[in-house]
C-alpha cells in the first residue's frame, strides 16, 4: 500500500500527507484531554512540534540515550503537555514499552 501510494503521489508528497494527519491527530488528542504524546520520526516529529505550537520545551527524564522526556506549552491547544520525540536513530527495542511505563514527565 506504501508503494502504490508512493507511485501514484511521489514518496515526499505521500509522506508529507501522513506527517501532516500525524501531526493533526496530536493536536486533536492534545485538544481532547490527552497530556502525554511520544512520537516517532524525524520529521514527523517537527509536524506535531509546529501543529501543537510548541515554542519552548523543558527537558526531563531521559528515556534513552538521545531521548529525554520533554515539557512544554502547545499553545495551539492551550495546555502543558509531556512529549518525547524519538528520530528513527535513538532508542532500543523495548523504547516505546519503557517510555509508556516510565509515565512521562509531568508538564
């Protein structure tokens, strides 16, 4: 499905259009409640940073090497939220068991 739709769209476009959803799905979580987010993807992760209006961050608890938990005010929601971004690089196997696990900083 990921080729066909990079076939028919071009790979940047066909990625630019699910970071974009991503990035959208986080501000509406964010804007229903949810504080803690962990998102992973280089780019993807600047789309949810730019989305949730994320101008200043606090770094916290490091969740791996590379990877701390972060806390700041996505002002497009109007709330604190705890937030770890995760490029394709960093973080073991178990990362995203252990972040869930570990609560995420409090924002």
């Amino acid at each position: 499905a990921v080729q066909a739709a990079q076939a028919e769209l071009g790979a940047q476009r066909a990625g630019s259009l699910v970071e974009d959803a991503i990035a959208r799905i986080a501000l509406g979580l964010v804007r229903r409640g949810v504080r803690q987010l962990i998102v992973a993807g280089g780019e993807t992760s600047g789309a949810v940073v730019q989305a949730l209006d994320l101008q200043q961050m606090a770094i916290g608890e490091q969740i791996d090497p590379g990877v701390p938990w972060c806390a700041g005010l996505a002002r497009a929601a109007g709330a604190d939220i705890s937030i770890a971004l995760k490029s394709g690089n960093f973080g073991a196997r178990d990362f995203f068991t252990r972040a869930f696990g570990a609560g995420g900083g409090q924002a």
